[in-house]
C-alpha cells in the first residue's frame, strides 16, 4: 500500500463524516463538499492501487527477464558448438534473404 492509497481512503473517510455533518446540520454546501471530497478519495485510492499494480507488474517482467537470460546463458554453456551452429545457419538465412532484395 502505497501514499497515495493511505491519503486516499483518508480523504474518502473524511469526506463520508463531512457529508454526515452537513446533512444532520442541515447545510447543503458542507453536503456537496463532503461528497466532492469522497470523490477525490475514491480516486486517488485507485490512483495508489493501479500504481502498486503496474509495480508489481514491472517486478515480474524484471523476473522473467531474469530467467530467460539464466536458461539462454545456461545453454549457451552446455552447447556451445549447438549454438556456434545455429547462429551460423540463421546468419546464412538472413543474408540470403537480404540478397533477395526483401
């Protein structure tokens, strides 16, 4: 949980006890604000949750990335004449494709 959320739900909480103080008192504008405070809550307790999402999210991709490197230099390390080959034929493959005017 990030700032943003914290601050969020605080205003929301806020603005549920102004809207309450301004309907039992009967004032409309406290009402209004109360409301429009809620709002502003709402949204930047979403703000702070898609954040922490889109974090969460980067971590993963970074972990992935992680292992993918781990596996391909793992590879390389076990079959390095493997590899020598395949590089070798994809590079014939590209320059023939490149003679081809493609």
């Amino acid at each position: 949980m990030n700032q943003d959320s914290v601050v969020g739900t605080a205003k929301n909480l806020g603005g549920k006890a102004q809207e309450s103080v301004g309907r039992a008192m009967g004032d409309a504008k406290m009402q209004a604000d109360g409301l429009i405070n809620q709002a502003a809550g709402t949204a930047q307790e979403l703000y702070g949750q898609v954040k922490d999402g889109a974090s969460e999210a980067a971590e993963a991709v970074m972990q992935g990335a992680a292992s993918a490197e781990d596996y391909v230099r793992q590879t390389i390390e076990k079959r390095p004449y493997t590899i020598a080959v395949v590089a070798l034929c994809a590079g014939w493959l590209l320059g023939r494709i490149g003679r081809r005017g493609y």
